[in-house]
C-alpha cells in the first residue's frame, strides 16, 4: 500500500463522514439561527430554548436520513471488503 493509496483512502473516509454528518449539522444550524432571532426579537435568554429544540430537529432529521445515511455507509464498506486484496498488495 503506497502512501499516495492511504491518504486518499483516509480523504475518502473523511469526506464520507462529513457527508453523512451535514444533514444533520444544517438542521441544527437552521433551528439555531430561527431560535435565536426569536430569542432576539422576545428578549427572552433561556439556555435551554436553544438547546432542546435543536436536539429533537437534529433527532429527527437523523431519523429521515438514515436510510439514505445506512445505504452510503453499507457501500462504503461493501467496497473496501470487496477491494481488500488489492489494497493489501
């Protein structure tokens, strides 16, 4: 295995993951924008106004994604099983 096959193997697997995590970390953003403009606009500052909302849009923006999240996963590793005699030459 040839340093240029490892970083590109690695570049792989990182681009995956922050794939797999940007549905997610959207949603989470879009609650927190909307929270804090209300937060902002009610003077109201509870922590937990922020949090929990975010929490249960993220939980449930994981529950709509992960067929899609699994499938890319199941691939991924289908393919690294399937090529692991060549990545060990």
């Amino acid at each position: 295995m040839s340093p240029d096959f490892a970083i590109g193997f690695g570049r792989q697997a990182i681009e995956l993951a922050l794939t797999m995590a940007l549905p997610m970390l959207g949603v989470g953003l879009a609650v927190g924008v909307i929270v804090s403009v209300i937060q902002a606009a009610t003077q109201i500052q509870e922590m937990t106004l922020t949090f929990i909302p975010k929490v249960v849009s993220m939980f449930v923006a994981l529950l709509m994604a992960l067929p899609w999240l699994m499938e890319r996963m199941v691939t991924f590793t289908r393919d690294i099983f399937i090529n692991l005699p060549t990545y060990i030459r």
